[in-house]
C-alpha cells in the first residue's frame, strides 16, 4: 500500500510531478470501434493515471474493473460534490441521476424504476421488434442502399423512447438537432448549447402541460410522464424533476443506443463470417451483444468526475479526501484478471462480467430495454438486409468528434434484395 503523493493530481497531497507530464482529459478523439491502442497501453500501466483536466484541475484516472466497480458503488465517492460542471454540454441541472447522489439520486431514480425492470423490457419487446420492422419495411422499399443510422439505428431507440414518454414521433425531426447539441463535447458554442437547453426545457414543460390538462379533464394517457404526474403526493417528483426526466431519458435512450447499434452492426461486419454465422443461428445473438457491449469503444468523454469524501484505498493506494476520480468503464472491460484474451474480439464470450452499461447505484436505468433493443434491432437487420456490407471503405467514415457518445456520423451499407436470393 503506498501513499498517492508521487503523482501529479490535486486532493490534500501536494503534486510534485509537473502538470506537463499529466495527459491531458478528456483525451484526444481517435477513430475506430475498440478502445485505441495507445489508450489501452496507457490504461495497463496504472490502475490510477494522473491527467489534467480545463482549468488545470487534477484527476486520477480509474482503469482496473474492481477499481471503477469500487468508485460507482461505495458512497464514499460522491458525484454531488463535483461542481465544475459535466464533461459535455449538459449542464448538470440537466441530469437527474448522473450528478446526484443518495438520498436525491434513490430518491428520483425509485420513482421511475417500475417502468425500466427486466420483466417490463420482456413486456416491451414484441413492440420494439415491431417498430425495428416497420423501419426495414419502408428501408428496403427504398432502394438497396442506405445510410443505416439515418434511416435505421436513430429512429429506432427514439421511436422506442417517444411510445414510452407520449411525445409525437413527428416531433423528432425538431428535437434531434437540441439533442445533438446537448450531447456534444466541444464540438458547439456556449450559445448554441444554452440555446438547445431552453428550447428542451420549453418544449417538455409544454409536454407536461398538456398532461396535467388531460388528467384534469379526466383522459390521462398511460405515458410515463403521466405516471410521474399521478403519482402519489408525498413521492411525487417536481414537474422541473419530470421535465429533465423526460428529455434526459429520450436522449440517453435514443442517442446511446443509436450511437452503439451503429458501431455493433460495424463490428459484425467487420468480424468475419459473423453476420452469416448469426443468421443461421439467431439464439446467439444475446451473447454477441452482451460481448459487443464489452468490445465497442463507448464514451468519448470517458466518465462521471468523483470527489473522496474520506481518505479511501483505491488499487492499493490510500488517496486523500477531496480527490478527483473518474472510473473509466471502457478500459475496465479491457481488465486482463477478470477477462481472457480482453484485447480479443469474441463473439462466444461468456461469463461475460462488463462494465459496458454500468454498475452499482449507477447502472444505466434503461440497461433492460438496451439489452432488447440491440438483440432485436441487430437481429432484424441480420435478418431482412441479406449480404449487408460497407458500400464505402471504413477509413472514409466520419467519426463523431467532440462528442460525448462515440460513433460515425454515416453507416452506407447496401445488401441485396430477398427476391435475388439464389
């Protein structure tokens, strides 16, 4: 056990090594679907790597999987008590359950749960294979080409989330660019940021309008905002709480899993005989998502900034109170004592402990329906786009840069037909 006195971030040790030597965080974009190789060196060499964040802040990096599995769950790490804003555009008012903890985080997250359970996801599914149906159905009828994110992997999980808040598909073609401004890393202005949250915030508060007039006029719908609102007074939440839940569950539902359904579809065609493989045998899908939620490369913004509340033992090392930690689920998946081969790509990879969608008090709320949504949209593609290839080399494609989710902005892909199949 040593004492963290050697390295260059702050807490109430005094940093020696100069600010020069420590990387600079978020770290620079880099293409690619898997964890950059120069990032996954960097992550084996220390369980805790001092970085430099905006305003010459000090950090350590957490890299090993029982490590960051340690900083999402013991309370002693506090998100609440970082209050230098997120490591993108949203602010943290924007965020119900990101940046809070206990009792504020249980307090809101137990009154949206019933709706985001395993068994309601299983419910959802039929639905959810529908909606990935209707999408290949008008796809196809197209052409055999097509941008997959445009016309596939984002309308899909925001046509999911849109069923589940009642708010009008029609009203994506309007919210999609707030969302892409919400969800950026540098890549917008602070006015067009500010902006974008203001029309979001208007445009929920008017969703709840219209939900509290309809309960009063004795019609409520069976939509989740309504639940919040008709939920029993001494629980129930602000309609500012409401608002944020809103959007903040249409954007982390839709942009995060349109963003990595993308990139799975990417890596099934990249990975030799995969696609063909599933198609013979779809029961294998499961499996393959759960190892392409290890394998794809996630945040691109890394994670949630902690504060030690205490002094804490971290990877054998005692780090003072008032520390900044960031838990890095990405190369925690590439962990070689818990994971064979982790830097290997493998389909049949099972037990499979990732960290792809969290962990502890702060496991993705909608890990449930993510789960169905890749299995199923995956499967529907596997199945209706027969040869799926890249109609363009992969060194064209446009990676999303100063983002918070990693991706590309564009998948071309073409197939061929059903009725040319021989």
């Amino acid at each position: 056990m040593t004492d963290k006195t050697e390295l260059c971030p702050a807490g109430s040790a005094v940093a020696e090594a100069p600010a020069a030597e420590c990387p600079h965080f978020p770290l620079a974009d880099r293409p690619g679907v898997g964890l950059h190789r120069e990032y996954l060196d960097l992550f084996r060499d220390e369980p805790l790597v001092p970085v430099q964040m905006a305003g010459g802040r000090k950090a350590l990096l957490v890299t090993r999987h029982a490590d960051v599995r340690t900083v999402l769950a013991d309370s002693r790490f506090s998100r609440e008590a970082w209050v230098n804003g997120t490591l993108f555009a949203r602010k943290s008012t924007s965020l119900a359950l990101v940046t809070s903890d206990a009792p504020t985080h249980s307090r809101r997250r137990s009154e949206v749960q019933f709706r985001f359970t395993h068994r309601r996801a299983e419910q959802d599914r039929p639905r959810i294979a529908e909606i990935a149906e209707e999408l290949l159905d008008r796809l196809e009828a197209a052409g055999r080409t097509a941008d997959l994110i445009a016309e596939f992997t984002t309308p899909f999980p925001y046509r999911v989330i849109c069923d589940m808040l009642g708010v009008p598909i029609a009203d994506l073609d309007r919210l999609l660019p707030w969302v892409t401004v919400m969800m950026s890393a540098g890549r917008f202005s602070g006015e067009e940021v500010n902006s974008a949250h203001e029309t979001m915030y208007a445009y929920f508060f008017e969703q709840v309008a219209r939900r509290r007039q309809a309960i009063e006029a004795g019609a409520p719908g069976d939509d989740l905002l309504t639940s919040l609102l008709t939920a029993p007074e001494e629980s129930r939440l602000s309609d500012e709480e409401i608002v944020v839940f809103g959007f903040g569950i249409m954007m982390a539902g839709g942009e995060t899993t349109a963003s990595h359904l993308a990139l799975c579809v990417l890596q099934v065609l990249r990975t030799p005989g995969l696609a063909d493989s599933l198609r013979r045998d779809p029961s294998a899908i499961p499996t393959v998502v759960e190892e392409l939620l290890r394998w794809v490369w996630f945040a691109g913004t890394g994670g949630q900034p902690h504060v030690t509340l205490e002094p804490v033992e971290l990877a054998g090392t005692v780090i003072d109170a008032g520390q900044v930690v960031i838990p890095l689920t990405d190369a925690a998946n590439r962990d070689v004592r818990v994971f064979d081969d982790p830097d290997e790509f493998r389909p049949d990879r099972t037990p499979n402990p990732h960290l792809g969608l969290g962990s502890g008090r702060h496991m993705c709320l909608g890990a449930a329906h993510a789960r169905v949504e890749l299995q199923e949209g995956l499967a529907a593609i596997l199945r209706r786009l027969d040869r799926l290839e890249l109609a363009v080399d992969e060194t064209e494609l446009d990676w999303r840069r100063q983002m918070f989710m990693r991706g590309v902005w564009a998948l071309p892909v073409r197939w061929r037909a059903r009725e040319d199949a021989t």
